[in-house]
C-alpha cells in the first residue's frame, strides 16, 4: 500500500483498505504551514498504532499542501485530499463521511496530543458500550504559553436529556469535537448543511445516541482563539439579515427539526438564552447603538420583575 495524494475534481476520497484500522483521524485544513509539522508528529506518535489520517486541504494558500505531501510519501497511513473549491465547514463533513473504521476524531492543523491520547480514549469505548465520545481534558495555548484550561469536554452522563440541556446550558468552547467518537453516532449526528453553530449541533447530535466521558489528563493542547472573533463569522456565515441578529437561530431549527431532541423546560430554555447571548453578541460587535437600548430595556425588565417579587412576598 502506498500514500496517497489527490486532486479531487469529485471530492470523494478512497481511503486505503486496512483491516486492522479502528481510528480513523480527519484533519480538515486551511494555512496551517506554521503548525502542521507539529501536529502530524504528534499525531505519528501516538503508541495506538491502527490508524488512519485522511487531511482534506480546503485551498489553502501556504505551504500546508506540500508539507501534508512530504509525510504521505513517509507514512502510508496518510491520504492528502486537495480540494478544487472551498467547502468551509463542509470540509469536516467531508473527512468524517469517508470514515470506515469504528472509531474517528477531528484533528485541527493547530492542535497537538499526549502520545497516549487515541490509546485511552478508545480504551473508553472498549469498556464502555452507552459512551459515544471520549475526550481528555485540554488546555489552550498562545505563542508557547499556556492561556486557559478549556471548559468544553466536562462529562455528560447523566440521560439524554439531561446531558443535551446540560451541554447547551454550559455554552463552552466546545472542545468535546475534537474527542474520539463512534463513526456510525458522529455521522449521524453531523449537519447535513452549513451554519453558525454547525459543531454545537454536531455535539447535540452525538448526545442523542449515547454519554460523553472526560479523561480527567490534560492529553490535548489547542490554539487559542480569540472569542471575539467567533462573532465576526456570522457576518460570513449568515444568510440573510435574520440569521446575523439570531446566530443560533439555524443551530435551534437543527436540533429541534433534524436531530428531534427531547422538548423539555431545560432545553428550551437553553436554546432561548442561546440565542439571546449570540444576539446580543453581535448587536455589541455590529450595532452597539441599538445593543446599548436593549440592554436598558432588559434592566427595566428585570428592576420590574424584582419589584413585583418582593411585594408578594
């Protein structure tokens, strides 16, 4: 067997036939030249050995196609994709529809793993048949330093509604993507379309099948990204002027008209102050004038609401 490099005109890449593969990893890349060398050796390291890596390169402009060719003709175990047009977040879905191994993560151009990582996650799975993803706790990183230990990978193991009104409770980082999941449960639980938000739902949707554990070892270590600019993809992702003032808008429609998550009190809930958070996000970001306005009308509310509890007490 040989590694592979294609230019996909149909992007529907052929991973190499290996029966002794169980982790399939998908590295959806964009200019990553600065990092990418350190994340495909730690990748490389990794004492579970029965792996694949399918990276799909989403045109980028910097040396990152060259370097992911460089380790394919090293490593048979890598297939380097080049996409003929840009597929954003659709780049992810790409590397995990390819997937034929029982086991898959996400793995970020910018990311780095304990050479233990994929061995203890999948050492979950094995023991544990209700759990659909493992993730170790992570800590981000800026420049060689360390920023701030992510808040996205705590457990879910309570059930399935419990968990989902949890997770979006929490309104994290989301680092829990970048975990060790069931292929079958992951493919599942993937959009099927684009939108702000897509990795959030994609987290819902794997909660549906089954319990995510924390491996309490800080084992992965990503970039850290400023928040702030989170809120400028809407402007880039919304379609529509709806979709800028209500960003989590096509995340609520997903879960609750795809993934058909449990409808409890929780839930809505979540997905109501959701939305609220991310709209008033990005009326602060785009249209502070009018975010200023609605901050004074929800203090009025609140003073009001206070008012009427303490005089019926």
């Amino acid at each position: 067997m040989t590694a592979t490099s294609l230019l996909m005109s149909d992007p529907t890449p052929t991973a190499p036939p290996r029966d002794d593969r169980r982790l399939t990893i998908g590295m959806p890349l964009y200019n990553n030249a600065p990092t990418i060398r350190r994340a495909l050796d730690s990748l490389l390291a990794q004492t579970f050995r029965d792996f694949s890596i399918l990276i799909s390169d989403d045109g980028s402009t910097d040396g990152t196609p060259s370097i992911c060719e460089e380790y394919a003709r090293r490593d048979a175990r890598i297939t380097v994709v080049r996409q003929p047009r840009n597929l954003n977040y659709g780049n992810f879905r790409f590397v995990l529809r390819d997937a034929d191994t029982p086991f898959f993560m996400f793995a970020a151009g910018d990311d780095y793993w304990h050479p233990d990582y994929a061995r203890r996650m999948i050492d979950v799975l094995d023991r544990q048949g209700d759990v659909v993803c493992a993730v170790s706790r992570v800590m981000f990183m800026k420049d060689g330093q360390q920023i701030a230990a992510a808040t996205g990978t705590r457990a879910l193991e309570s059930d399935r509604a419990e968990n989902i009104a949890r997770f979006l409770e929490a309104g994290d980082d989301n680092s829990r993507m970048y975990g060790v999941f069931r292929t079958d449960v992951a493919r599942r639980a993937f959009p099927t379309r684009d939108f702000f938000g897509y990795d959030w739902a994609f987290s819902v949707g794997t909660l549906q099948f089954g319990k995510h554990v924390e491996v309490p070892d800080v084992m992965m270590w990503r970039d850290h990204t400023d928040p702030s600019r989170y809120i400028e993809y809407v402007r880039r992702d919304a379609r529509g002027p709806l979709n800028r003032v209500l960003p989590m808008l096509q995340l609520t429609k997903d879960v609750l008209l795809r993934l058909r998550i449990p409808i409890t009190a929780d839930t809505v809930k979540q997905l109501l102050n959701l939305n609220l958070i991310f709209h008033f996000a990005y009326l602060r970001r785009y249209h502070p004038a009018a975010a200023a306005a609605g901050d004074r009308i929800r203090g009025g509310a609140a003073r009001v609401v206070r008012t009427v509890l303490h005089r019926n007490r």
